[in-house]
C-alpha cells in the first residue's frame, strides 16, 4: 500500500521460522500415519513399482464409491502414480475399504479375529484404519479401511486422503497436493472414535450477490454441479449436515439431481430454520395459493408440505418443523402457543402418513430462532424426540441452553450459530470476521450443556470463510481434543495443511491476529469515527498493527512456493490486504475531517486525496480477487458492498466516506493530547488519570473448591479473556475465599474512582435473572454487576457492534498508596477482557487505553 511505512523483514526474522523438510497434511489433531521412507511393517500405498489397488465389495453404499473414487485422484495427484480399483481382491498388498454388513472380506477378516473393531462396530460414523498381514490366500498384507455405518467407511477414506496430503480445502481454496515419491502407511490400528455432536454443517445464505453471481457465471446456477463440490468439502472435513442456500434458491425443486445425489454423498439435509417440511420458501413463491397462514389456509399448507415429505422420501434428512411467518419473519401478532403447537402436530401426522412409519422414527428439529424462542419460554413444548435448536443472537452468543438439570430428550438439543448475518444492528457479510477463540468459547458452553445433536453454522457464501468453517467442524467431531491452551496448535497444524510446516508457525499467528483484528469492528460497522483520532493516538495504533501485520503477509508472499500463492491470497493476504487497506482509508478521512477543522488546507487536501485513492485500491483489491485470481475461478466472490453503510443494510455500491475542505465550517471536533508513552503501572493513575490492565495481567488468581480461572487466548478486542472455570459451575456468592482474581495498583491520592471491567457479550444463556460478576476494592462489599442485555435492545445492538460490554462501578480511596482490586466470579461464562481504573483523566477511545503495565499488541 502507499500510505503505510513499508516495514521489510529482515532475514533474521525470516530465519525464525521453523524449517521443515517435510509436508504436514493431516487434519489438525490428528497423529501422522505417513512416512515417505520405507519402513518396517508400514503398507506401500505407493512405491516404486506404483500403487496399490483399492477393493470394494459389489454391494458397498454408493457415498463410499464416490469417496474412494475421489481418494484414487488424490493418489495420482500426490504420486503422480495411478491407482486402480481392483475388479477382485486379489493382490500381494491391497487397500481394502468397506462398511461393516457390507464388505463380505471385511467380516471375515472380523470374524476370525485379524481385525479389531472394538470400539467401532455399532457405532455413529466410526471407522478404524489398520494394516492386516496375510489376511487371506494371495494377499501377503491389506490396508483395511472399515467403517461402521457409511459415512464412517467416508471418513475412513478422506482420513487417509488428508494424511497423503490432500486438504479439504484442496478446490474450494485452492490448496495444492502435497507431492510425494513413495507413501508408507503405519500399520498400527487407527481410529477417531465416534463423533461428540451428531449432525455437524453448514449452511449456505445471504449469498446474493457474491455466491449467487459466482454460481450462475460458472456452473448455471446453484445446481447439482455446484452441490457435488460442496458434499465433498463438508466430507472431507468429516461434517454430515447441510442447510442448501435459499435467496431465491429451492434445492428440491431447481436441480431435481441435487436430493439424490447428497442422499448418495451420504449428507443428511435440512431446511433453514423458517422453511418447514423440506420445502423451501421459494417454492411457496412458485406453488403456493392464498396466505401463509395456518389459521385462514390450512389445507393448502398442509398440502403443500405433503408434497415435500413425498418428495423426501427415504432421501436421509432432518425435517424442519414449526412455523415461522413468511420470508422469515416472525408469525402474527394474534399467533398463539396453542395455534403453533397444533401445527407441529399436523406436520407429524403428514410425516407418519407419508412415510408409513411412526414420525418419532424420523429426524425432526424445531428452530428457537428469535421470537419462537418466547413462545418455547411461555410454554409451549413439541414432541420429546423433536431435536430443540437452540440459536444465537446472529452475533455468535448463544441465547439459551438446557438447564444441566433437565430431563434428557431423545431428540435432544442443538445450536444454529452465526459466522454470516443480514440485519440488525448490521449486515457482515464480506469477510471473514470470526475467532477460533470466540467460536470455541461459544461452542464449549453448548457441549458442556448438553446441545450436542445439531451444530449447523450460517456460513454465508462458504468462500471466505474456510478458516473458521473447518474449526467449527473439527471442533464438533471432538471438543474435548481442543482446549482453550492448545487453539494455538490448532492454527499452526491447519495452516501446516494448507501451505506445508515451512512458514506455518508464522502463517497461524497471521490467521490469528487477522481475525481478531476483524472482529472487534466488523468492516460494515467501521467509519472514520470508530477509534479516537487523537485519545492514545489510538485511531494510529490500529493502523499500524493492520499495516505491520501485511508487511509480514507480503513477505511470505514473496517467499512462499508459486504452487501456494492463490491459496495464500485467498486464505491469509486478502482478508489482511483489504481490512489494512479499509481501516487505512477510514484513518485518512477521520484526518482529512480534523485537519479541515483546524484550518490545515495542505493536509486536510492531502487526506483526502489519499481517502480516494484508498478507496479505489479497495476495488482494485476486489477486481484481483474476482478477475485475476486462479484464472477468475473465483468472479463474483467479492461482490459485496462493504462501504458506506448508514443503516443495518448494505448500500447497492460501495460509497467513498464524505470528505471536507479546510475552513469548510465544520462543527468542532473534540481534540485532546496525546496520551503519553512509556505508562508506569506503580504510578499510572497518578500520572495519568487512570490505570488500564489486560485480565490476564492478573497479580493472583485465586481458586476456591472446584472453581479455577484460565486464560483464552487471542480473544476479545484487545489480548485475551479470563473466566472462571468449569463453566458449569453454579452461581457463587462473592466474598471471603470465594473465587476471584486481584489486581495490585498503587493510587496516590484519595477520592471517588470508577472501575470499569471489560466484559465479552455473553448472554444469560440459563434464561434466569442475568450473568453476574463481583468487584471491589481491598475489603469493601463486591459490588454485583449483571452483564447480559436483552437481545434486539438497544444496549445489545451497541454491545454486539463493539465486541464488548464496558460496565463501571464507583468506589472510594481512603489512602493513598498500594490496593488491590478484586474480581469476583458470581455466575460462570463470563469472560473478563480488561479492568480499567479511572481517577479522572481517562479520554473516550474504542478499545480502552493501553495497558499501563506493558504495551500490548492491540
């Protein structure tokens, strides 16, 4: 960019980063299976003299087929080497792969003992991987892929494909094949147990202009041609749950090949959250008659949804049930619990009739999206095997989870979460703006409540977000693999698979620190007056992270293998590229409106010029994106307006901030001093006004029973948050030895001071009298503070928009000199950011001052 101060690596730095000679491919988390070198006992997948064949029995689920079709490709695009399906299984080394009932050698093989599916067999979605010597005559040693139900056979195999050396991501992101001469495969038993969360995807909205526009150029539309990549990616990340896209989109009814063929994939479908009986609301648009009304045309709905049951047919799916207004609205203002209940009951009927088979054997979730939620809180109740899926609040807080107490349902409880939304407070749309940490923050609650039969995220137009996607998705298979101290390890080993082990280590930390940069102001809720232009020189420091962050992303560009630059651009330089080059331009404006204040006409004219050629170097960003990038694979992608937003919708062009003349009589801006450099924490209130801490940048915390404190890192707005742990902990009453955290500070004078905690937006997930934590100061009373907002209020809308809750309290220093400040667990899930004491001369900035004991990476 030609606005920032070029910030070169020196080959010092480069030298950092670790070095590796070979390519780390497997899913993150996962033990490495593969070596390229020969050795003792290991199965030749591939050798010198080729391949070895792969067997399937004549009677195994198509999905299988496809999955195995798609691992013969991976082989030649890793070896170069052609693999072959044997018509037989009939060979000195043989991969055989089958489902357990359906592979007659694979049942023998278990029968007589040669392989252990203990652990397996009778399992959801499991598989095990493991060499067998001389199973049988003629075959001296077979690599036994064995799944106990279909998809776990698919998840065997697209194992085995990730640990060649093939991502998921491999045509959706463009991440080439890691190539290899010769693979060994270990021979020990390997398996990934069974999946935590029964139905894990995603689903595809908003998705008008970019995806919509991306569709219709390459493939003709959002048809099966578009869909068969898509089954494929959510495979291969071991997911099994699609919600289809549905702006003006009807998956059952546009490409009459779509049902069938994820039925043969092996992915389980749904509807969105307002569209009941697997039909869409597009096809409502195009068959149905009268109003969407239960009460004034209730067999014309009831035909309608026959039809979609009768379509379903055997075709796996889970069945949206309830009843929402048209076009996702909510139901009219005469709707009552009795209305809605009889509804549900209707539908169950039809799915009985239809499918000559009682409808509790069938899947079936009901949405508490939004207000249906209220209806559930006032009483209304479905049938125990209906799944109850538990919702966000569009910003990635969970609104409401089951009490740890209740009775278990059969269906049990899900969550539809948000990477994705249009509405209020605002549309974010455009990149991605969502943290590992926060996502697994979130999720973490949802598992250790007992919301673990449907995760299904809202990923928009699926393109940029990749990163957050695939961490959703591992995390849903196994929550208890991934802490809150290992997410780091979590971003190293994925990037490790995306782009090799070289630069991994430095990639990760990109990806970490690209996203939270994103979501402490998502790029539709920036302007030029979101950070304080003058207050801690604020506004600057924001830049300057942004801009050091891309001289670094532009130097692995420079050094990273050609086979990799699409994929890097697409994964890692662009979302930094743009969001650098956006909070740039914002920077410019909020200078070109001071400086035309301030009578500055030199610099005031230079702001602006530099605002407009921002602006257009945004577009030229975009046009790279959609025109240039692996040949325009990708045109359309970047569609999305992001500029210019005055309401919760998005402008139909992205439209230049407005900009000033100097003398042009503006209204006075407010303007202050800089604050100063080099803060003592011993003496910084004195000095300044105020003492600001991170929350990890605790003095001691203090445990009591059960009850501990850990840290999350890279989460929240500024570093990291701190919450009491376990989060199923009960209420506790503040006080005593009751779990808190102290905070040592020196004050040197007397008086009233505000302590204001930094909280992250976490909802009363319990639906009970709100979230609470405790402060005080040395041994006052702690002051009991309710953190949670009632969500579409105004104090959430303000909350979600700046990532944070800033709650103060009011205490008074008797002496000066030193005193702790106490922060008290009261309720679980709450997550500490910051603790910012003021005695008087804090100034208004978005993020807070710096921390006064050390400058943190903001």
């Amino acid at each position: 960019m030609i606005f920032r101060k070029t910030i070169s690596l020196t080959l010092a730095i480069l030298f950092t980063i670790v070095l590796k000679s070979s390519v780390v491919a497997q899913s993150p988390g996962h033990p490495h299976l593969i070596s390229e070198q020969i050795t003792a006992g290991y199965f030749p997948l591939v050798n010198e003299t080729g391949s070895s064949p792969v067997w399937l029995s004549e009677n195994e689920w198509p999905g299988v087929r496809l999955a195995v079709g798609s691992f013969l490709k991976d082989i030649q695009a890793v070896t170069g080497k052609t693999a072959v399906l044997a018509a037989s299984p009939k060979s000195k080394r043989l991969v055989i792969v089958g489902t357990l009932g359906k592979n007659p050698v694979i049942d023998k093989m278990v029968k007589n003992g040669q392989l252990n599916v203990n652990g397996v067999a009778g399992k959801w979605e499991s598989y095990v991987i493991q060499v067998v010597n001389r199973p049988f005559a003629g075959v001296d040693q077979a690599l036994v892929i064995a799944g106990s139900d279909k998809r776990g056979t698919i998840f065997g195999v697209y194992d085995l494909s990730a640990q060649i050396g093939v991502s998921p991501w491999y045509w959706w992101a463009d991440v080439p094949p890691a190539h290899k001469k010769s693979i060994y495969v270990n021979p020990l038993k390997h398996t990934d147990g069974s999946p935590a969360v029964k139905y894990r995807g995603i689903f595809i909205n908003d998705e008008a202009p970019a995806f919509s526009g991306w569709a219709r150029e390459k493939f003709g539309g959002i048809n099966h041609l578009v869909y068969e990549k898509m089954f494929e990616l959510i495979l291969r990340l071991k997911g099994n749950y699609l919600w289809p896209a549905m702006w003006g989109s009807a998956f059952n009814d546009d490409d009459k090949q779509n049902p069938v063929l994820a039925d043969e994939y092996g992915v389980v479908m749904g509807t969105s959250h307002h569209e009941p009986m697997d039909r869409a609301q597009q096809e409502w648009k195009k068959y149905g008659k009268g109003e969407w009304n239960y009460e004034n045309n209730k067999e014309v709905l009831q035909s309608f949804w026959r039809q979609g049951i009768e379509n379903m047919g055997t075709k796996e799916t889970v069945v949206t049930i309830g009843m929402r207004g048209d076009g996702d609205k909510p139901m009219t203002e005469g709707s009552n619990i009795a209305l809605l209940e009889n509804i549900v009951k209707d539908q169950r009927n039809i799915i009985g009739e239809v499918l000559k088979k009682s409808p509790e054997s069938v899947p079936q979730m009901w949405a508490l999206y939004k207000e249906v939620q209220d209806y559930y809180d006032k009483g209304m109740r479905v049938p125990d095997d209906v799944t109850l899926l538990l919702c966000d609040d569009n910003w990635g807080n969970i609104r409401k989870l089951p009490s740890l107490t209740a009775k278990p349902r059969k269906g049990g409880y899900g969550i539809y979460y948000h990477f994705d939304y249009v509405g209020g407070p605002r549309n974010y749309k455009w990149l991605n703006t969502n943290t590992i940490s926060k996502t697994w923050e979130q999720m973490h609650l949802a598992y250790a409540y007992n919301a673990r039969q449907i995760w299904v995220v809202n990923v928009g137009d699926l393109k940029p977000m990749e990163y957050p996607i695939s961490f959703f998705l591992d995390y849903a298979w196994n929550p208890e693999k991934w802490s809150a101290s290992t997410l780091g390890n979590y971003a190293q080993q994925w990037a490790a698979q995306q782009f090799g082990s070289k630069y991994a280590s430095k990639i990760a930390d990109m990806l970490t620190r690209y996203t939270r940069y994103n979501a402490r102001c998502k790029p539709e809720l920036l302007n030029q007056n979101t950070y304080s232009l003058s207050n801690y020189d604020e506004f600057g420091q924001v830049v300057s992270d942004y801009n050091n962050l891309l001289a670094e992303a532009e130097q692995i560009n420079t050094v990273i293998g050609s086979e990799y630059k699409d994929a890097y651009f697409e994964l890692v330089l662009h979302p930094i590229q743009a969001c650098a080059n956006l909070n740039e331009m914002y920077f410019e404006a909020a200078k070109n409106k001071f400086y035309a204040q301030s009578g500055n006409s030199t610099a005031t004219d230079q702001a602006a010029a530099n605002v407009k050629k921002l602006f257009d170097h945004d577009q030229e960003i975009s046009d790279y994106y959609n025109t240039r990038l692996a040949n325009g694979k990708w045109n359309h992608m970047m569609d999305q307006t992001h500029i210019g937003y005055v309401s919760w919708f998005d402008p139909k062009t992205n439209k230049m901030p407005e900009l000033f003349k100097a003398g042009a009589g503006l209204d006075s801006l407010h303007k202050s001093t800089d604050a100063p450099s080099g803060l003592n924490l011993q003496a910084g209130a004195g000095k300044n006004g105020f003492i600001a801490i991170e929350a990890e940048h605790y003095s001691r915390a203090l445990p009591s029973g059960n009850v501990t404190w850990i840290v999350i890192p890279d989460f929240g707005n500024t570093m990291s948050g701190v919450t009491p742990w376990p989060v199923t902990a009960p209420r506790l009453t503040p006080g005593g030895t009751s779990p808190h955290l102290e905070y040592d500070v020196n004050l040197t004078d007397t008086g009233k001071v505000a302590i204001t905690c930094f909280i992250s937006p976490t909802l009363d997930f319990k639906n009970g009298d709100g979230l609470y934590y405790a402060v005080s100061i040395d041994d006052e009373q702690p002051q009991k503070v309710n953190i949670t907002t009632k969500v579409d209020g105004r104090d959430w809308a303000e909350t979600v928009s700046n990532n944070i809750r800033k709650l103060t309290t009011m205490h008074h220093i008797s002496h000066a000199g030193k005193h702790t400040i106490k922060y008290w667990m009261v309720d679980p899930a709450v997550v500490l950011e910051r603790v910012v004491l003021n005695t008087g001369g804090l100034q208004p900035s978005y993020l807070g001052p710096p921390d006064s004991g050390k400058r943190t990476d903001r």
